[in-house]
C-alpha cells in the first residue's frame, strides 16, 4: 500500500503517534487510507450536503475494509461571485481544487479516494485530481438543487438573473424581482438546469468515473446518502482490483462525453474543462473534436436554459441513463470501462427504463434539434477557435457592427441603461484566461439581454466565457485572446462583424494587420497574488486553460 510510506515500521513511530490523536487505533492504521475530499462551503447551496454525504462514504470506506481520512477544499460559488471581481476566482479555483488535492493525497501517500463534489468548477477539479493522480479512485457529484415554483411553473435561478434584466427594463417592480429571488433557491444543491454543474456531472458518468445514475439523485433526496455510502465501499473494490482512472479515461470515455454534451445541450464550458481533464489524463483531444462529436449528435434532451425542463424533471424521466440508452440505439456511444468494474453497456442495461410518456428525453428519431448545442467557429476574429452557442431556433448567421468594451462591467452598464441596440454585435474582451485573469462568465450580460428582450436581436463574442444558464447568439473562449495579441483586441466600434454558424466562420473585413503593428499589451489587471500568478501560468482556451505542463 502507498500509506505503508507513512505508517510501517518503527521509524514510523511519530507518524502513528499522530494518527493515534486522531482517534485511530492500530488496527485502523494497519487499513488501507482513503481520502475523502469534499468541497463544503455553507456560501451556497451548492456545496451545502457534501459534509453528510461524507459521513456515509466514511461508513462505507469502514464497512469494506479502509479507514477514511476526510479534508476539505474550497469552492467558489459562480452564482454569487457572477458579475463582479470575485468571478475571475471561479476557473482559477478549478486549479487550486485540483493542486490542492494532490498536494493532500500525495503529502500522506494515501491509497485511494473519493471525491465529493457540488458546483461548476469542483466537478471538473475533481476529475482532473483522479486523473493526475491516478490512484484508485471515485467521483460523486452533491446533486441538483429542487426547483422553486412560481405562478404554477418551476422556477431556477437563471429566471432571477433575466428578472434583473427585466428590472433594470422597468419591466418588473421590486417586489416582482424579490418575489422571483425568494422562490427559486429552495434548498441544497446546484443549480437546476442543464447548466455547468449538472452538465459536468453527466460528464463524469460518461468518462466512468462515477457510477451510473448516482450523480442524477437530487441534494435533498435521502438516497443521495446511500449513493455516497456506495462509493465509499466501491472505491475499496477499485482498490483490491488495482482499477485506476487511467484505466477508464481513454479516448472512447472523452468521445461519450462529449457527445453526452451534445445530446443535452449542456454548458460550453465543458469543452474547456474535458480538454483539461484529457490533459491530465494523457488523451490527445483538441477543439476539433468537439465539433465532429457536436455536428453528429442531434439535442434530445428538452432542458433548461433553451428548453422546458429542470434537473429533477430530468431525474424522474430517466436522467443520464436514459440519454446514454437513446445515444447507444443509435450507434452515437462506445462501450468502455467504468469505475463501477461494469463497462458502460452493462451499466445501461441494468439501469431502470424510463417511465412512459416522459417527454424530456427523446429518441434520436425525434431529436429537438438536428446537432449539438454548439459549434467551433475559426477565422481571422479567432484562428485558435472559439464556441458559438447554438440555442432554440435562432438565428445561423448575424452581421452587424462591432460595440466594444472593455470589461464585463462596461457592458453590463451599457446594457442596463438601453445603449445597445438590435443588430449590435457586442465585443467583451480583456476578458480571457490572462487578461481578466479567470476567463469570467458573462451571465449577467446576456441575462440582462434576455431579460430586456433583446436575447434573440444581438450577438456577442468575448475572449471570456459563458454561464451554463446563458443563451442567445453568443460567442465565446475566442482565442487567441486579447492582453495575448488576439484579434479580439483589435476591434473597433463599428466594425463589421459576420459570425456564420454554418460556415463556422467568425470575421471581420477591418484591417487587422495595420491596427497589428501598432498594437501594444495592456497593463496586467493584477501584480500580485494568485491571479497574477495564474495569469503567467495559463494556456490557451482552446487548450482547456490549464496551467500545469
């Protein structure tokens, strides 16, 4: 065992002597150790279970023959920290999640782990960690929040940030808006929709590193004990075996996902985040990729922010096993290995079929839309790539001229006091993995947007990123980015711009290449700190922004 470094042999002496303070005896020190990682946080209700769901893993890691050593990391909450400072936080935590967890496992060379995990940014850590780390080990995503209910309809948290905009419309009262604000976070659990989260923890059911129809239990729902309560025993069982996360995440595990992505119109950001996990995983995977997996998977999934339905809705019509039956009758999914020791297949086959009449999951045959949720466009705009959204039944093609700002903040302003006009394409820039730095999400622009019922009337491109919850004709991850020389940085206002989803081209007719040589790097945002550190370190993100080698 790795923890024999640590606990064997009279030299080990003091080492023990310390686990004894613990509460640990010799016969429990003798066990295999297995990490449980968690990312409680009482800021939001995204986290806010993961302290019971790891009493019950602790049970199971004891009733299968292992000692759980339990520590806590941090988690920054994008519903919070959205539309201000504190966003540029959000994807750096992703890598302080991930270092912080080797940094822990490895300090005390323990054998094993499982990670509980609960919003945007720890879901992908954590599968990151497994894959760098590389030692058995088991995922479990916290849950979905329940929806609220108002005026007879579910109700989640993107609807407050579009009543914002509708606010600022003077569309709304206040009593309206505070009305909406209280009834749409009901309890514990990230938020509701297809949005980041619950996109990433169908991600982890279709790279197998989470047991199948365990991340779809809803926060509240008491079964969500019993699901962590089995990944505690599992994980011994991954153990015993020598089943390690490299083992699951090969090139067939990244294809699943990313058509599982497809097929849910999930959240764009899990292309920049399965491209980090392939990184740490050693699968070439580039943004190409998902374009191929996107163009042959229809959406079949009705699903919130573009459609009808929530994450429990989803649940209850069959949640990720009901999208991975519907995308294997299709030849869209490959069999491969799972964490559970069962291949992919034979997970499916024994999952419960889905109840009669659901409508939220379709066949293939009946697809709400003929491809994925979104496609990679390339041009003089962007020649590393970037993503382009595709949502409801809106526009392929939008031209217009440029509105350029500088910052999240800028725009919001100008949003929220009726400067942009239909038929603007707005430019938020600066705003990239080094120039923000943190690549925020620009949610708060495009819910206002919505929310002023101009969602559907512009574009937008950003060198940022996107919320899950985001929709309209909105462009983002342009890379390369603006503070490194992108075009992006280079704009005008009034710039024509032509973004062309069928063509999958994004550009412009200025000349770029006179406004080049005389283009100079902005002053960092940042001198000192995490962030200014993060932004020296940061690839690309077209190549998932990734700081490590």
């Amino acid at each position: 065992m790795r923890s024999d470094a640590i606990k064997t042999g009279p030299d080990r002496a003091p080492a023990r002597a310390m686990l004894h303070a613990t509460g640990l005896d010799a016969e429990a020190i003798a066990r295999p150790l297995v990490a449980v990682v968690h990312t409680w946080s009482n800021i939001s209700p995204c986290n806010l279970n993961l302290r019971e769901l790891a009493e019950a893993a602790s049970a199971g890691i004891r009733a299968a023959g292992g000692t759980p050593i339990e520590f806590n990391t941090i988690a920054v909450t994008d519903g919070i920290a959205m539309g201000t400072s504190g966003m540029r936080a959000s994807l750096v935590s992703r890598e302080v999640i991930t270092d912080s967890i080797e940094l822990a496992v490895d300090g005390h060379c323990l054998d094993a782990m499982v990670v509980l995990c609960g919003c945007d940014k720890t879901i992908p850590a954590a599968a990151m960690a497994l894959a760098r780390l590389n030692i058995p080990g088991v995922a479990l995503y916290g849950g979905s929040i329940a929806h609220g209910t108002l005026d007879g309809k579910p109700i989640t948290v993107q609807q407050v940030f579009e009543a914002v905009g509708s606010h600022g419309a003077g569309k709304i009262s206040d009593e309206r808006l505070c009305t909406i604000e209280r009834a749409a976070c009901p309890g514990a659990g990230a938020c509701g929709g297809q949005y980041t989260a619950n996109t990433m923890a169908m991600v982890l059911s279709a790279l197998g590193l989470s047991p199948l129809g365990l991340n779809d239990i809803a926060a509240t729902d008491p079964a969500k004990r019993e699901a962590a309560r089995r990944c505690g025993e599992l994980v011994l069982d991954c153990l015993k075996s020598g089943r390690k996360p490299r083992d699951i995440l090969g090139p067939q595990a990244f294809r699943n996902a990313m058509r599982v992505v497809a097929a849910t119109a999930g959240s764009t950001n899990a292309v920049l985040h399965l491209l980090a996990i392939a990184h740490e995983a050693g699968v070439a995977l580039g943004i190409e990729d998902f374009e191929t997996a996107a163009a042959a998977t229809p959406v079949i999934t009705d699903l919130m922010p573009g459609g009808r339905y929530t994450a429990i809705e989803m649940t209850a019509a069959g949640g990720m096993a009901a999208v991975a039956r519907e995308l294997r009758a299709a030849n869209l999914l490959e069999d491969a290995p799972t964490v559970s020791g069962r291949s992919l297949f034979e997970e499916i086959d024994s999952a419960p079929e889905s109840p009669a009449g659901q409508e939220v999951v379709h066949p293939v045959a009946r697809a709400f839309k003929p491809r994925g949720g979104y496609t990679i466009l390339y041009g003089n705009l962007s020649p590393e790539g970037c993503i382009l959204k595709l949502s409801g039944s809106g526009p392929v093609l939008f031209e217009g001229p440029a509105r350029v700002f500088e910052s999240e903040e800028a725009c919001f302003a100008a949003v929220q006091s009726g400067v942009i006009q239909p038929g603007d394409v707005i430019v938020i820039r600066n705003e990239g993995p080094a120039g923000g730095p943190g690549m925020r999400e620009m949610l708060a622009v495009t819910a206002a947007l919505v929310g002023r019922g101009l969602g559907d009337q512009v574009a937008l491109m950003t060198d940022g990123r996107f919320s899950g919850a985001s929709y309209g004709f909105v462009v983002g991850h342009v890379a390369p980015e603006a503070v490194r020389g992108g075009a992006i940085g280079l704009l005008r206002d009034g710039d024509r711009i032509r973004i062309d989803a069928a063509r999958r081209v994004i550009e412009t007719d200025a000349d770029l290449d006179a406004r080049r040589a005389g283009w100079k790097a902005p002053d960092p945002k940042v001198t000192h700190g995490v962030l200014a550190k993060y932004a020296r370190l940061v690839g690309s993100a077209a190549k998932g922004a990734v700081t490590s080698p």
